[in-house]
C-alpha cells in the first residue's frame, strides 16, 4: 500500500518510514483536526474497569430458543463487563444478565465482536443503564491513577 503523501512528509530526511500506527493515525487526525483514537476510547469509556472473577448466568434467544449460559467475568465496570462465554456472542445481542451470588438481574446488549479464546469467548456487553451497583464493589473514583513505580 503506497504512503500517503501526509506520512510520507513526516518521515525523516534518510526516507525511514518506521511510523507506527498511531503516529500515522496522529498525523491523519492532525491534518483532518479530529480527535485522536485514544481520546475517542477515553471519552466513550464510562467507567474504570477492575479485573475480578464473578460468576454469572446469561439468559438470551438463539435461533429462536430461549437459553441459559454460565459465565464468568474478566473484568467490570460500572457500566458492563467483559464476559468469558462458552459460546459467541455475536455484536448487538441483547440479553439478561443474572448476578449468581445476588440472584440480581439486569438487561445488556453485547458491544462489539467476541474474541475467541482458548477458554471460550471475551465478549464485550454494556448495561442498558450504568448500574454501579450491580456487581456489589466500590470502583475506584475517575479521577484514580495507579502509582508509577508498579
């Protein structure tokens, strides 16, 4: 694939073109005057993410028969999780989550494409509305920064 002309002028003087993806996408941003992806995923982002393990059980329609699937989460928000699933998935499927400890449940709708894993599948759901309460922990605050030195 040919460099763009933007790229191409931003490589130094000896030709390298070593650029990497995001300083690609940064020039490309800068020239366009759009925000840069980082700042996209930051900004579309509505909580801290905690790793932590809690069982749960998915109840969703596939090919019109109403199933139930155990799972367990990889990480969570306040606003969803990041599911390990048997099965995928696929973007846009809408389901009820149930809490296995609380018996607690809320609707969801899976965010984007699950990635296969050798354990199953990482499937990305969101909450039909932010409910910090759901998994039953205290999330950091936003304003949280883990220290340097770890």
């Amino acid at each position: 694939m040919p460099t763009p002309p933007s790229v191409a002028a931003s490589t130094s003087a000896a030709g390298t073109r070593n650029a990497s993806a995001n300083e690609v996408a940064r020039t490309h941003a800068a020239i366009r005057g759009m925000p840069q992806a980082n700042t996209i995923t930051a900004e579309r982002r509505r909580g801290r993410r905690v790793l932590l393990r809690i069982r749960a059980n998915v109840h969703v329609v596939l090919k019109g028969k109403e199933e139930m699937l155990e799972v367990t989460t990889l990480s969570v928000n306040p606003a969803g999780a990041m599911l390990v699933c048997s099965k995928n998935l696929t973007a846009q499927t809408q389901f009820v989550l149930e809490h296995a400890a609380t018996k607690q449940t809320i609707p969801c709708r899976v965010v984007s494409a699950a990635k296969q894993v050798p354990d199953g599948f990482h499937v990305p759901i969101s909450f039909d509305a932010p409910a910090p309460n759901f998994w039953k922990i205290d999330f950091p605050p936003e304003d949280w920064k883990p220290h340097d030195d770890m």
